[in-house]
C-alpha cells in the first residue's frame, strides 16, 4: 500500500472546478427531474434524458478537447468530471432498473437498461463525430 504521505494531491483549484461543477451539473439533472417527473412504474423519461444528453454533450467535449492546441487546463474538470459528472446518474438508473424490475414491470425494467445503454452509446459517438467534423 503506498505511503498517503506520498500520493500527489490535486491542486486546489482543480478540486474547486470540479465542485462547482458538480454542484451546477446536480441542480440541472434536479430541474429535468423536476420538469419530467414519473411515477414508479412508468419508464423513467428525465433519467433516461439526462444520461442521453449528457453522453452527447461528454462526446462534444471530447471532441473539442481532443481538437483543441492547447484546451484550459480546467476545461475538462469543470465540464467533464464537475457538471457533466453531477449532471449524469448511473446510479438512479440502476435504481430505477430494479424498482421496475422487482415491482410487476420486468419488460419497461428490460427496455429502460438496453435503451439508456444503446442510446448513450449512440449519443457519445454522435456528439464526438458532428463535433469534430464541424471543427474541421
């Protein structure tokens, strides 16, 4: 086990970044769920949503990341980790999965898991790809 004496800390205004970016991105992912609320056996739209948009916005971002000369060394913490982190959910989503699940509602359950998986994936390779071919 390493020494904790030895192990690099993170500097400071990294950690900030990413809190305050964690902080916007939960209160966004709150609105949407406030905006799209469900009842337990319905499929969970503002969920699904968040962790959709938030694949193709963390797609986008890598996109410019990758693209850019030389991206603010906070860039990344803040949008990636920070709100794209605290907006996104992968535990509500499991959550949610089970309670359909375990209630009586095995095939939205079913259907919830492999769209949310298939859509997000769509969504981090759409996002990337327009991205990139519009920085061009």
């Amino acid at each position: 086990m390493a020494d904790p004496a030895s192990v690099p800390r993170p500097p400071w205004d990294v950690l900030a970044a990413i809190g305050a970016g964690g902080a916007l991105g939960s209160l966004a992912r709150y609105g949407l769920s406030a905006v799209l609320p469900h009842s337990p056996d319905q499929f969970p739209l503002s969920t699904f949503a968040t962790n959709v948009s938030g694949c193709l916005l963390i797609g986008v971002l890598m996109a410019v990341v990758t693209g850019a000369a030389q991206p603010h060394r906070l860039l990344r913490p803040f949008l990636g980790v920070g709100i794209l982190g605290g907006y996104t959910t992968f535990s509500t989503y499991a959550t949610e999965t089970l309670d359909l699940v375990t209630t009586g509602h095995p095939f939205t359950g079913l259907s919830y898991a492999l769209g949310t998986v298939a859509a997000a994936l769509v969504a981090v390779y759409a996002g990337h790809e327009i991205t990139r071919s519009v920085m061009k």
